[in-house]
C-alpha cells in the first residue's frame, strides 16, 4: 500500500515533469483559464524584476503576489530559475500526499466515530457506512484525483501560483484534522492575506474547536486577526510600505483587472454602467464569501470537513479571480464523500459538462481573440456553463450528504403499507 | 420542479429507464430533426434578407468618379502588358509592372520569397510580388486597404486572367489624383497563385521576427515599406475587361468567412453599377432553371457548405482571413461573344472600374474594422441569409444524439451489468460499485493508444527519415496513411479489454466524438455538419452487446465503410465519375486512387505552409474515433476467447 502511494507518487511527478519540458508549458502559462492576473507566473517574474530594480512592485497594477512570497520566489527565480518547475512539481507532490493523509486520518476518525453510533445505524446500509478498506480506497481516489487530473497537471506546469495556494489549503486541512488550531490558524492568516476568500474557512475551526462556548469562538477569532495582523506586519516589513496591501487584498476586493476568466465577474463588470459598479461589487463579494457561510455552517455543524471542502468548491466558483487549478483541488477531495458517492445524481452529467465547456473554451477564445470573428459573449456562454455545471455538483454533494445520513438511521428502502414510500422535501 | 434538489433516495429514474430502452428511436429523432432543420432553412420563412449594419460604409454616398479615360488606360496597359506576355511564357513581367508603378507615382517595392518544397528532396522554389503604396495623404500611415491582382504566366493550367493587373493599374492611377483617402492604399500584383498572397502577408505580419528556418517551408522573408493594420482587402481576378458577371468569393482558409457586411457592400454597389453579381454565380443560360425556390436555396447552400468544408480557399482573398483582415475576391468572368448585346470596346469595363471605385470609397470611410455584422453565416441567395443562431441547432441536435446516448448507456450500466451476470455466471449481486470497479486504467491506455496513432499520421510523414525514401509525395503520405489505418484495424483483434471495457469504451467514444463535433462545428459548420450527416446514424446503430449477427456485421460493414480514407476514396470517385463520365470502371477507379492520394499530399502541404488543419483534423482526430468505432463494432470480449482455445484443443 506503502508502495503503491509512493508508485503513484512518482508516476504523478514524471507526467508533470514531463508535460513541463513541452511546448504546453508556455501555452499553459498564457491561457486564461489557469493563468489569471493573480497567479500567473508571468507577473511574477515582472514583480522579481521591479524588485531587483529597486521598484516598488505594488505601485503599478501588475504584481499582485504577497511581498513575502515574492522576495521568496526572487532569491529562486534569480539563483536558480532552470529549478523553479521542479519546486513547483515538487510543492504539487506535497500537496498530493498531504491530502492523502489528510484522507487516511479522515476515515479513522469516521471508522471511530462509527463504533460509536453503530447502534442507531438501521440495518441495510452497510454501503452507507465506511468500511476498513476505504482507509486505503479513499485516500488513493484522493491521491488519483489530485495527481493525475488535467487541471491540476496543467496548472502545475503552467507555473501558476494556485500551485502553492492549493499546497496552504491542504496544509491548512490537514492541520485541522490533526487538530491543530495554531497551524491552521497561522497557515489560514497566510492564505487569506494572499488571496482574501479563504477568510470564511474560518468557521470550520470555530465549529471544530470552540461549538459549545462563545467565549472560545471570540478567543479564536480574536487569535485569527492577530494572526492575519502578523503576516501584513511581516509583509510590510518586507516591503517597508503598505501599497502591497492595495496591491493584493485590494486588488481582490475592487476588481480592477477585467481580464476574462472562467469566472463569473468579468462579463457582469464589462457590461455595467459604472455607477453601479460599487453596489454590484459588494453584492458580488459577498456572494463569494459571507452568503453561503451561515446556512452551511448550521447544516454542517457536525461536519467541519465537508464544510471546508464546500466552501473552498464555493470558493472556487465565485471568487474574483478563479482559475482551474482552484477547481482541481476541490475536485480531489471528493473522493473523501465516497459514501455519499450513491446518492449523487448528477455526477455524469456534470463530467459531461466540463468537459463540453472546457473543450468549447479553447475553440470560442480562438475564434474570439484570434480569428476575432466570435466575441465576448461566445466565450461567456461556456464560462457560465461551466460554473453551472460546477454548481450543479456542489448541489448534488449536499443532497446526497443529507440523504445519506437520512438514509443511515432510517434505513435505505421506507416501507409505508408494503409499498416505497416517496419522500418529498418541505 | 427539484432538478437540483430532488429528495428521492434513489438515483433510478423510471423516465431514464424507459428512455434507455428506445435509445436509438430517440436518437434517429433527433437527428432526423437535425436534418429537416437544416432542410427547412432554405424555405423563405427560415432566413433573413440581407441588410447593411455598419452605418460608416455608407454604399452609394458618392457619384464615381472613375472616367472613360481609366478604362482607355486599362485597354492600353492590356495591349502592352499582352506583348510582354509574349516573352514571359512561364515567368512574371516584374519589370513591366514595376516600371508602371513607378510611372503612376506609387511608393514602389518588390518582395522576394522562397519555398522549400517539404518533399522530393528538399527543392526550393523562389517568387517575387511587386507592391505599390499610395500614403494616404490625410494620415500617417496607421491603416490600409489591400488591393491584390493575381499574375498568371501564359504556361499555367488555370483560366487566364491578365486583364486584373491593367485593371488594377488603371484604378491606381485614378486614386492616386484624389486626395481623400484617409487609407493607404496598398496595390499588390502576387504571382504562383495563394503562395505568393500567403509569403506577402506573412512577411507583412511577422517579416521582423527572425524566422526559425529549420522547419519552416515557407522563407517569406521581410518587406521594405508597410501601410499600418490592414483593415480590408479586395482581389481582383478578371477574365476580360468586357465581362459578363461576377461571381463574388467568399469562402477562406479553414472556412472562415469575411463579415457579412463586406459581402453585402460589394453586391449593393455592383447592383448599383448594373454588373450582374451574385454568390457563386453562373452563366446566364444556366441560371435560367426550371427549379423551384426552395431548391435553388438549397443547391446554393450545399455548394457553401462544400466549398467551405474542405477549409481550402478558393481564392487569394482566403488567406487574409487568418490575420483578421476582411477580404473577398470578385472573379469577373468574360462574356462569350454574342451579336445580340453590342458591346462598345472603349467603355466596357467602366462599369467595374465605378464598382471598384465605390468599393475603395466606402471600404475609406470604415472608421474600424468590421464588426457589426455576422461572420458566422450561410448565404441561401444573393440577398438572403441563414445567421450561426438559425443553423447551429441543426448541428446541436446532431451531436445531441450522441450525448444523450452516453448518459442512457451510463445510467442503465447497472441494469445491464445485472443481466449480463444473471445469465452467464452465477448471481452476483454486486452492484454497488460496479461503476467504479470499471477498467478505467486500460481504456484510458487503449485511448491514449490510439491517440498516439493518429498522431503519428500526423508527424511521420515530414520525418527526415521518412522523406530520405525514394518514394513521391503522394504514395509517401499515402502509404503512411493506410499503414497506421491497417494498424487500427488490427489493434482490435490484439488487444482486448477486459470486462466492462467494451462498455466504457463506448461511453468515451460518445463522449468525445460529441465534443470533437461541436468544436469542428464552432470552428467550420460545414465540415462538422457534413461528418455529422455522416457518421452521427453509425455511432448511434453502434451496440456492443448485441447478439444478433446479422445486425453486426451490417455494423461491421457500415463502420469500415466510414474510415476516413475510404470516405475521402469515395468522394474523389464520385468527383471523377462527375468529371469524366467517359472513362471505363476499372480506368475510373485507379484514376481516382491515384487522385486521392495527391489529395492527402496536398492536405498535407496546405496544413504544413497555409496552416489547413483538414488534414489534422483526419488524421489527429476522425482516425482514432474510427477506430475506437471498429473496436466496438467487432466487440471482442475476453469471454468468447476463452472459448474459442477451448473448441479449437477439443
């Protein structure tokens, strides 16, 4: 099993090693739909050479990566820039195996959690539950899914930085099934100041570590902005001004780059009149952030994962500036629902969906930007299929969340006079 | 209505089921409706008359200017440029036309190209264009308008149509005495046919990029002087300077085609001139038809789709498409001598001179490029149109078929897996995870397999290794071709999936056979709509578990009949029955093997130096979907062979 992951492990890492050395690099790397103005790697390097310049980067509107990670990124880039695509790949494979821990220790903990409740368990609905084998199933999906998705594989070699955001978010939710507040709490401040939405990952750990007691909550979230409050003071001290913060969080927050993406927000802000444009701005953020929380956070209350992966696929669909590689990640945690697996309708269609839309991307922006006899609704047409498509599976993940635990004290077959009963929802 | 928020428990919906069991019926309705759609557009009620969106045109603001003294020089330069001729046979009066240039005042250069040929050794071939600007006198040079004239030696085996350079000259000189351009207006004199047009407008576009000369064919090298972004063009191909019509070409490289509008501006203003002009125009004899309406449109539109299929252009005009420029040709065809009309040789062509005029002047007042109109349509008539949101849903039933095929095969897997096993083995009940114990690994390689061998079609043939071979162009792509379809054929026979692959094969196949339609169809509707007519009813009759033997090898024969070589070998036959009806069978069938095979030469050539991806399109694409349908339509299972030993130790 050992060898299998390290197998995988490395089978995963020559694809992208691979496919890095081609031509599809550097296509990767322009493509809108993993590059985006936030982490396209193009902008990286520009920010690496304003700094070696002696420029502040975050003056013009180009570079919108965090201060740390770039001084880091320039000592890389100028020493040993032949190396980046292996750290990249490198980081990528990290990511890989911490979500296959992540999901090994998920499924203990469910397995436990079921000796415990066994007895409310009505009796035909072995399959709902997670048996032993899943310890080694479940967390080698997770391991397929992540390793060995295009999206994931392109994103890698296209040298976007979702790469390292996708390895903090992994980070941060094996902390949090390790029950590590601090780390997650440090690794969340991280990853929020990078790129703002991961802010509502906040309520998983609220619901994990502080769901009897107010005064814990108030505790943690005090300990969060203190956390946050730490990394912009490591940044500006970094940077020696605060323009990085309009740079990065204000640059996410005001939308100011209309670049198009497989996003939800470039259309909408073209094509209004401007002076609506703060009004839909927050109708929008908010959208992407706070509007789904509280619902989910009371539904979910005894599921802090599956919050986590819903609001990070939430995440993925709404924010401002999503790429690919966002969807990639949440598509690789998935596999942690096996059990729900039964009751997802849509599943097929939504596969067929990508992948019509994510084929008829290419052909509409070749035909738009290119051969310009298409335009800007053509390609936002397959955009907003493709969101579609992947609200479509979030729906379907809740659903069969709700019905399997419906189903697990109530037994999967309801007879009412010897006939099945029809459930409905009200 | 719960489509997303559906509380039943079970996934197992009776609509599916029953649908699951009329599969194809609903398929073939689809597709029936596909097709009658398609039909029913040429019916008046179906498409639009044509009308001018781009205000800034403005057809018909100005009286023409363009005198008798214009055709007078015309007929002149004619006389002249016909006594060069006579010392020219296969070559280019480049002096001839350089010094009239010059003489008329124009901003005056030539450009030299050369191509090396990819195969019979490398040979290399070199071309001259000649170019005069005329700087627009009221801008600095930021935009212009392109007016091209193909030269034709007198050795070449098309139709000649020297009178274009003097008619060309003959406008130069009339624009080069006004002074409202606010275009610079480039006249271009091409020669060796497109291959001149494409190395003049890739040197126009990338001459200052240093070319990477190890595999590129075409060395276009740079031009000395350059007029801005081009916003339209025109060629001009003219038979005679006494016509009889014109004919207005549209269709260009990989079947894109110029904005509506630019279409609509030349048949306004030639309606205007009184020249008869019309898409795809014939002789007057022939237009007078007995055909009703409704089939006349149709013709025309067939014959758009034909043209537009083959992604060739067939015309100059076609390649400037590819860098955004507007353009389209107007061929002007000579009038056959009848006493009836007397024609007046001093002022015959003024008519097309007032066209051109009017053209320049309207193409002058653009204020950017065209974008108002359409560029996704398909003429029915010279003033009617069918616009991409009336057409694409006969191709969205289409290639509905076969996703509405995949997702009933994929939810009825379980209910068929069941079956199968009740019969076969013993009951096995496992169902739960039948969908994800399918092979998924060895599909994968097998599509990856066969992805490879498409692509190889692909590349080998411009290896060096293979192009060291003694062999020609023709029976080289050829052999090529049909060795990787042979392998195809017998990948089936060696390779057998195991249990559940055959199915998940089939899914995929649908899959991306529905994905790859829609982007050819996004890319060129006629040929995604053509192999839709095609192939969508063998996709569809596919079914891997059939046990009627009489049904699969009617399968087995219909899906050979569809490889992609033998449909081109088809096509080529019917062309050359059509064309020489006088030939023996046995004459008719080599005559058209052997014209085959140049075809997938010239594909070959054209994607390597126009950048037509037909024949990736072939290779890359439709070959590995025919033979993942062979792998279907045999349907080996592991079962049968084990049998099959049994029997034979026995």
């Amino acid at each position: 099993m050992d060898f299998k992951f390290y197998k995988l492990l490395l089978l995963g890492g020559a694809v992208r090693l691979y496919f890095s050395g081609t031509s599809l690099a550097s296509l990767i790397g322009n493509r809108v739909e993993f590059a985006t103005p936030l982490n396209s790697f193009k902008r990286v390097q520009e920010g690496v050479f304003l700094l070696q310049q002696g420029i502040d980067p975050y003056r013009g509107d180009l570079v919108h990566e965090t201060p740390l990670l770039l001084k880091a990124l320039s000592g890389i880039l100028l020493n040993y820039a032949q190396l980046l695509p292996i750290l990249y790949i490198l980081l990528d494979l990290c990511t890989g195996s911490l979500l296959y821990f992540l999901s090994r220790r998920f499924v203990e903990q469910k397995l436990q959690e079921q000796r415990l409740e066994r007895k409310d368990y009505a009796k035909d609905t072995e399959e709902l539950q997670y048996s032993a084998d899943d310890n080694c199933n479940i967390s080698e999906l997770v391991l397929l899914a992540y390793l060995f998705n295009p999206l994931t594989i392109m994103s890698c070699i296209g040298l976007t930085s979702t790469v390292l955001s996708n390895l903090l978010l992994a980070m941060y939710l094996y902390a949090m099934i390790r029950r590590q507040l601090l780390v997650c709490l440090a690794l969340l401040a991280f990853e929020t100041v990078r790129s703002l939405y991961p802010v509502v990952l906040i309520a998983p750990l609220l619901l994990l570590f502080a769901r009897h007691s107010v005064s814990r909550g108030i505790g943690i979230l005090m300990l969060f902005a203190t956390c946050c409050l730490a990394v912009v003071g490591a940044n500006f001290l970094v940077m020696n001004s605060w323009n990085f913060l309009d740079g990065t969080l204000g640059f996410i927050f005001y939308f100011r780059d209309l670049q198009p993406n497989i996003g939800l927000f470039w259309y909408f802000f073209t094509e209004m009149f401007e002076h609506f444009r703060t009004m839909f701005l927050i109708t929008f953020q908010l959208n992407a952030t706070v509007l789904y929380l509280v619902p989910l956070s009371i539904k979910l209350r005894k599921e802090p994962l599956l919050l986590a992966t819903v609001l990070v696929a939430l995440m993925a669909v709404f924010r401002a500036y999503p790429s690919l590689g966002d969807v990639g990640f949440y598509l690789a945690l998935l596999p942690l629902w096996r059990r729900c697996w039964k009751f997802m309708a849509h599943g097929f269609v939504v596969f067929t969906f990508f992948l019509i839309t994510l084929s008829m991307m290419g052909a509409l922006w070749h035909l738009w930007i290119y051969a310009g006899s298409a335009n800007a609704n053509f390609y936002f047409g397959a955009t907003l299929a493709f969101c579609t498509g992947q609200i479509f599976l979030i729906t379907d993940l809740l659903f069969a969340h709700v019905k399997r635990e419906f189903c697990l004290y109530n037994g999967q077959k309801i007879m009412i006079d010897g006939e099945e009963a029809r459930i409905l929802l009200e | 209505m719960g489509l997303l928020s559906d509380p039943s428990l079970s996934t197992h919906n009776k609509l599916v089921d029953n649908l699951a069991k009329h599969v194809r019926k609903v398929c073939y309705a689809f597709y029936t409706a596909g097709v009658v759609w398609f039909l029913c557009l040429a019916l008046p009620e179906f498409n639009h008359g044509t009308y001018l969106s781009e205000n800034a045109l403005s057809p018909g603001l100005v009286y023409p200017e363009i005198r008798i003294d214009a055709n007078r020089l015309a007929v002149q330069l004619l006389e002249e440029l016909q006594r060069e001729r006579k010392d020219h046979q296969s070559t280019t009066p480049h002096a001839w036309i350089l010094a009239k240039f010059n003489e008329f005042g124009l901003e005056t250069h030539t450009h030299n190209y050369s191509l090396r040929y990819p195969f019979g050794g490398g040979k290399e071939f070199h071309g001259k264009n000649i170019y005069g600007i005329l700087r627009a006198p009221r801008i600095g040079s930021t935009e212009g308008i392109v007016f091209s004239a193909p030269y034709r030696a007198p050795s070449s085996v098309h139709v000649e149509i020297s009178p274009s350079v003097p008619l060309l000259l003959a406008f130069a000189d009339f624009a080069r005495r006004k002074n409202y351009w606010a275009k610079d207006l480039i006249f271009l004199v091409t020669e060796q046919e497109q291959l001149g047009m494409q190395a003049w407008l890739e040197a126009y576009h990338d001459g200052d990029k240093t070319p990477d000369s190890s595999n590129s064919y075409l060395l276009s090298g740079n031009l000395p002087a350059r007029a801005g972004s081009l916003q339209a063009a025109l060629n001009i191909e003219v038979q005679d300077l006494e016509i009889d019509y014109v004919d207005v070409k549209i269709e260009g490289l990989n079947g894109k085609l110029p904005n509506l509008d630019m279409f609509n501006l030349v048949q306004r203003i030639m309606a205007r001139e009184g020249v008869t002009s019309g898409y795809k125009q014939t002789p007057r004899k022939k237009r007078r038809s007995s055909l009703s309406n409704f089939e006349q449109n149709l013709r025309q539109m067939l014959a758009m789709l034909a043209t537009q299929s083959s992604g060739v252009p067939n015309g100059n005009h076609g390649l400037f498409h590819r860098y955004r420029i507007d353009a389209l040709t107007i061929s002007a065809a000579k009038r056959v001598t009848n006493s009836n009309v007397k024609s007046n040789p001093t002022s015959s062509a003024v008519p097309l001179l007032k066209a051109i005029e009017g053209i320049a002047r309207s193409l002058n007042n653009l204020l950017e490029r065209f974008h108002q109109s359409f560029f996704f349509y398909v003429i029915v008539h010279n003033d009617r149109y069918i616009s991409i949101g009336d057409y694409m849903p006969a191709l969205v039933a289409l290639v509905a078929c076969s996703f509405i095929k995949a997702y009933l095969t994929w939810s009825t897997l379980d209910a068929s897996a069941i079956v199968l096993s009740q019969e076969t083995i013993a009951l096995k009940p496992d169902t739960k995870s039948l969908k994800l114990s399918l092979p998924y690994g060895s599909v994968l390689i097998y599509l990856a397999v066969v992805l490879l061998i498409g692509y190889l079609a692909n590349v080998l043939p411009l290896q060096h290794y293979i192009l060291e071979l003694p062999l020609n162009a023709a029976p080289l792509t050829a052999t090529i071709l049909i060795a990787l379809s042979l392998i195809g054929f017998v990948l089936p026979f060696v390779v057998i999936l195991p249990d559940g692959g055959l199915e998940l094969l089939h899914i995929s196949l649908l899959l991306i056979y529905g994905c790859t339609l829609i982007v050819i169809g996004l890319l060129n509707f006629s040929l995604g709509f053509f192999v839709g007519v095609l192939t969508v009813p063998m996709v569809v009759a596919l079914n891997t578990s059939t046990r009627n033997s009489t049904l699969r090898s009617l399968a087995r024969v219909w899906t050979l009949l569809l490889n992609p070589l033998v449909v081109i070998y088809i096509i080529v036959l019917v062309m050359s029955f059509h064309q020489f009806p006088e030939l023996t069978m046995q004459q008719l069938l080599l005559r058209a093997a052997t014209a085959a095979m140049d075809a997938a030469a010239f594909a070959l050539v054209d994607s390597v130096i126009y950048g037509n991806w037909l024949y990736f399109a072939i290779c890359t694409i439709f070959l590995p979907i025919w033979i993942i349908c062979w792998t279907l339509a045999l349907a080996r299972r592991r079962g049968n062979e084990i049998h099959q030993p049994k029997l034979k130790t026995n």
